[in-house]
C-alpha cells in the first residue's frame, strides 16, 4: 500500500487496492468458498434442503478414492498434465534461446507475429484445426502414407492427439517466460565460456538455463495448471480410454446434475495442482515473487 501511495498518490493508490480487493473477494475467494460449501453437502432434491439429511459430510470427497475407475483417471490427469509441461518445455527452450540470443531484431517481430496471430482465434476452432489434421483421412495421415512412411492410415486420436494438442495450445505459455529470462542474459558470458572451450551443452547446462531458472519455472507452473483443467482439447481430440478428469467433472455438473460431486472433484483437482505448482518452485528454486515478475 505505502508503495502504491508513494507512486500514484493517497488517492489513486487506494482506488487500486480497493479493486484488487474486490476482485479477489468477488473472482477468487467467493467463488471458491461456495464450491468448498457445494463439496461438503450431500446432492439433494429441493424439498430435502434444510431438512435431516442436509448436513456437511466428506462423502463427496471419499467417492473420488472409492471409485477405481475415476481415481485412475485423476491420476493420469496429474502426469500427463506434467508430460505436456515437459513436451512443451523441450519444443519452446531451443526457440526461445534462438529468439533472445540468436535471431535479429527482424526475425524476432516475424516470428512472433506468426506466433501470436493463430491464437487470435478461438481455442475451441484451433483445437477443430488439429481434429481436421489428426482425422483418418487428414492431411497428416495422407502425407505420410505418400511418403511410404506409412502403410495405411492410422488413428491419432487419443493421449497423443491431447498431447499434441494441448503442446500447441500452451506453447505460447512456455515459451515467453523463457525467452524473457534468456534474454536478460550478458551474451558475453556465452561468448567468455565458448572461448575457454565450454561445450554448448556446459554453456546451457552451466549459464543459461540456471540463469532462466525463473522463467522456466514459470512457464511450467503456467503450461501444467492449464493442461490439468483443459476441457477443450481431450474432449474434441481424446478417445474413450483417454478421459480426461476435467471431462469427469463436467458430466457430474452438467449431465449428472450433482454439483456437490462436482464441486469436490474440482477441489481435489485445484488442491493437487497447486501442490505441484508448489514442488515445481522448490525444485527451481523459485519463489511466487519470481514468478509473478
């Protein structure tokens, strides 16, 4: 607050922490609150509310540990959310390296440009673009079977459809938290290491990537919470035996009427990821102010 007054004065100042405050009561805490409230409830009919049976209980919680089918599904949730952030991380490093230390100012806005345009359009129609590239007989399936590399068609869709899906959709995500922390790098460091004969691996392993160890985190944090609550992209490219969690939750809110069930699923899945965005900064290293810079 003292920060905030000394920047933009008493008046401006308190009208900022005053819409913070309101977001973050009204966008995050109350929202959370009536969903923890929904979760310890039983799924009633309207006559039952108030009544007996309408006390707090953890049953809706249990049901997910005592359902086999769904307990298996939540935890593939987990690590496959952290293959995304992997895949992700692997495509996005050496491009971002490129961009920051290799690239001219010229080849930087181009390729940014090309990048950020196609997320200018819906992530449900990009995700449709991926279908229609994916599908049986999709340009990706005709192109290779064309170049021999293939005998007949085969099926994409499934747990590697999600993940080239979601890779796509969170590239950006990646890719810009990194880029932003290798930049801020002295390139005569590189160029000091490369001249005591330091190899490109030592170079990266040794200077840049401790160096970006900030932006690294914060791009996985980012690219893991996004792919553990995607809908869209294992929904349109997933296949029966590549469920998705988030697609659990939405059956109970929306096909199965109990938001109760869903309520408590959600916060399991909210509570599980936000320990693992927890580890990944304690691995790194980092903390929540590095990451919000």
């Amino acid at each position: 607050m003292r920060s905030l007054t000394q920047r933009f004065g008493f008046g401006l100042g308190s009208v900022i922490v005053i819409l913070v405050a309101i977001w973050l009561l009204g966008m995050v805490l109350a929202p959370n609150l009536m969903m923890l409230n929904f979760s310890l409830r039983p799924n009633l009919t309207p006559n039952q509310i108030g009544g007996p049976t309408d006390h707090y209980t953890i049953e809706n919680f249990a049901a997910l540990f005592s359902d086999p089918v769904h307990r298996a599904i939540f935890f593939k949730t987990i690590w496959a959310s952290a293959l995304v952030m992997t895949a992700t991380l692997i495509v996005t490093y050496p491009m971002a390296f490129w961009l920051a230390k290799v690239a001219t100012r010229r080849s930087v806005a181009l390729v940014t440009v090309a990048l950020i345009i196609p997320f200018w359009i819906n992530e449900v129609l990009r995700t449709l673009a991926w279908y229609i590239l994916l599908a049986f007989n999709g340009p990706l399936n005709v192109a290779l079977v064309w170049l021999g590399l293939l005998d007949e068609p085969v099926r994409w869709f499934g747990d590697f459809g999600v993940l080239i899906g979601m890779t796509y959709a969170y590239i950006l995500f990646m890719l810009f938290p990194i880029y932003n922390s290798i930049e801020t790098l002295d390139s005569t460091q590189i160029e000091a290491a490369r001249n005591l004969g330091a190899s490109t691996i030592h170079i990266h392993r040794r200077i840049v990537i401790p160096h970006a160890k900030a932006g690294i985190a914060t791009g996985c944090v980012f690219t893991f919470m996004l792919a553990a609550g995607s809908y869209v992209a294992p929904a349109l490219l997933g296949a029966p035996g590549s469920r998705w969690f988030t697609e659990i939750i939405y059956n109970w809110f929306f096909e199965g009427g109990n938001w109760n069930r869903g309520a408590a699923y959600a916060l399991i899945l909210l509570a599980l990821c936000m320990l693992v965005v927890m580890t990944t900064l304690r691995l790194f290293r980092v903390n929540l102010a590095d990451v919000a810079k």
